[in-house]
C-alpha cells in the first residue's frame, strides 16, 4: 500500500485545498480537495512527473488536464483529519470512476511564485524557516575556511540571540499558552550545509512549517530583524533592545561584541514557506563597536527580573543561598542572595522575592546557565 506525506501547500482558502505529497517511494502526487466534513477531509491524488509539476506550478497546464488526461492513468485517493497529512494510506480509484463533480474547473490555473533566491528555494523546499548566516572573518577572506572556535562561538551566538527572542516574543501571551509555546523545539536550529564565499552557514528551524508554511520561530527573527534595522542609529538601537531588555539584550550585546572582536562583518538572510521573500540585515564590525560600547552604558537593560510567590523550604544564613516553592507553577526554585537572609521562617511562612536572572557560563565547558540572585523580599 501506498503512504502519503504532505510536502508543500500549493493552494490554501478556508482550509488546504491543493498540495503535493509524497509516496515511500519518493515518486509526487498533486492532491486535491473534494470533499469536506467535520470529521475528515478528501483528497483526490494523482502522479506526477517533475516536468508537468513543474507546468503546472507556472500555470502553463490547467489542473483539470492532469486528472483527465494521467500520465499513468493511476489515481488515488486519501482520507485525512485536519492538520494530520502525515502516513496517508492511499486508495486507488480508476479514472472511469471518477465523479465529475470530483474534478476541478475548466479553464483552472495555478500560477505558483517561484524564485532564484536560494534562501527561499532551500524554505519552500525543505518546509522549514532557513537561515543563512555569512561570516566574513580574516581567515575567510582569501579561501573558504573559518577557525573552529570562531565557527562555534558565532553558531553559538546566534542560536542564543534566536532564543531569547522567541522568548521575548511570548511575554504577551497568557501563561498558558506561553509554556506551551516555549519548549526548545520552537526555536531550535539545525546547521544543514555551508556554502563558499565569506563562509556561509546554512541553518534551519528543527520543526517543520505548518500547513500554510508557518514557523513559530518566526517571531523571533521578526524581533531581531527590529533591532538590527537600527545598525546605523546607535540611540535608537539602544531605546529598542532596553524595551526588549533581559537576557535578550546580553545576547544581542554579545554577538556585538564577537563581530567587533573577530572584526568579522555579519550578515544574515531568512525566509519561510509561508512568506516565500527574504530578509536581509548586515551588521559590519565598524558599526558593532558603537553599538556595543553605548548597550554596555546602560547596564540596567541587561538583568531579567523574576518574582516567586510562596514558601521556603530551606535557607542557608552562612553561605546566602535559599530554596523555594513557587506558588504559580508548583516548582521549586533555588538560588544565592545579596541580602541578609537572617530571621527567615522555612515551610509556614510565605514570602515575595524577586530574584535577578543571570546568565554564567559553566567552567571548562562554556555551558550556558541560568542563577538566580535575591535583590528584596516580603513577607505576605
């Protein structure tokens, strides 16, 4: 039996109602809806060679001829829930069967956008949010070759900045749907291929698109992209990642300060599926040092303030470090203080802390982690 995976939307208007699929064999399939109800929908499926794909998304064939006149006279069809176009089994249908009501309209045409631009072939064809990365150290400059730890570091900066981006863009969020959202996955990269030419770095999203090519990561990039539009205004830069603040400004203040450092121009591109255009921002490293120097002068938008509500369950005076459970999420979080923690009452007593977040580095293996510090408390 046949299997069906969703690959690409090719039409979405009140619901997906034409895309390609895939079969285990790797041979495609254009899919179309023709029939709908609450508990599933319909599609009628038939193969296709690249070049009448390729006819078909310019819109020089109308869809109706390549149900009618098969190249393999094979047809098939799926059944499938909303959203799940994954591991579809297949049901063959002769094209004498067909209902003609099944079929599309004469004179039906797709005309789908197709571009040069690599970034936007790699997004569309691997249904995930791409980013290229190009890194123009002095190693790089006369061959296609980058110190391992310039590599690393600059990887490494960028996955952080994306991450606390997407943080970021969740604030607004109610509770619920922010934990949701926040897992790992959402805003994760994956380094799939370099290219020549100022050492280029191929990243995409660790989740697929959704069914309209979607990402979640997006509102990450779509923040960063704010930020690094104000390359050439130091004032306004600063005025924008004090409103973003928190660990997302340390990570923006960092990767400043590698470009600057490694007097390495850095330039980025991204797109999605769903967008099928491409952003591009350059930060060169005259511009990084201004920027660096006027973020590091405003040392109160790089702390990350955090509240817990709720009772201790262990305090230690001499060394000044605490436990607590937090009322909200139920957890237990632990951490140093910068005041006296004297008089503290453990398990009867609820208190107020807020706590500054701070990001350290893990001795010997740079790992990056979170400590929290207590700055004031009440009682309540």
């Amino acid at each position: 039996m046949r299997m069906f995976q969703y690959k690409e939307p090719l039409l979405f208007y009140d619901g997906l109602q034409i895309f390609i699929a895939e079969d285990q064999f790797y041979s495609k399939y254009i899919c179309t809806l023709v029939d709908q109800s609450e508990e599933k929908d319909i599609y009628l499926c038939v193969p296709i060679s690249p070049s009448r794909l390729s006819a078909i998304m310019h819109g020089t064939i109308e869809l109706r001829e390549i149900y009618t006149n098969t190249e393999s006279n094979e047809l098939f069809t799926v059944e499938a829930q909303t959203d799940l176009l994954r591991d579809l089994p297949a049901s063959p249908m002769s094209p004498q069967e067909l209902p003609a009501n099944w079929l599309p309209e004469t004179g039906f045409f797709l005309n789908i956008e197709r571009s040069d631009n690599l970034v936007i072939a790699e997004s569309v064809e691997r249904q995930r949010a791409i980013i290229h990365c190009h890194l123009n150290p002095p190693e790089a400059q006369s061959e296609a070759k980058i110190l391992a730890d310039n590599l690393s570091q600059a990887t490494k900066l960028v996955q952080r900045l994306i991450k606390y981006a997407f943080r970021r863009s969740l604030t607004s969020l109610e509770k619920n749907l922010r934990d949701q959202l926040s897992t790992p996955d959402n805003y994760q990269l994956e380094v799939f291929a370099f290219s020549r030419g100022s050492f280029t770095l191929h990243l995409q999203s660790a989740l697929p698109a959704d069914l309209v090519g979607y990402v979640e990561i997006t509102k990450a990039l779509q923040i960063i992209d704010r930020v690094t539009s104000l390359v050439a205004t130091p004032n306004a830069t600063v005025e924008q990642v004090a409103q973003l603040g928190g660990h997302f400004a340390t990570a923006y203040k960092d990767l400043l300060k590698f470009i600057s450092d490694v007097d390495t121009p850095f330039e980025y591109e991204w797109s999605t599926p769903e967008t099928r255009r491409s952003v591009h921002r350059r930060i060169s490293s005259s511009q990084a040092k201004p920027l660096y120097d006027a973020l590091v002068e405003r040392t109160d938008i790089g702390s990350e303030s955090i509240v817990l509500i709720g009772k201790l369950t262990k305090v230690d005076e001499k060394l000044k470090t605490w436990r607590i459970i937090n009322e909200e999420d139920d957890k237990e979080y632990n951490g140093e203080s910068e005041t006296e923690l004297a008089g503290l009452i453990i398990e009867t007593q609820r208190y107020k802390f807020v706590c500054e977040e701070r990001l350290e580095e893990e001795r010997g293996t740079g790992k990056e982690f979170s400590k929290l510090y207590l700055i004031s408390l009440q009682t309540i």
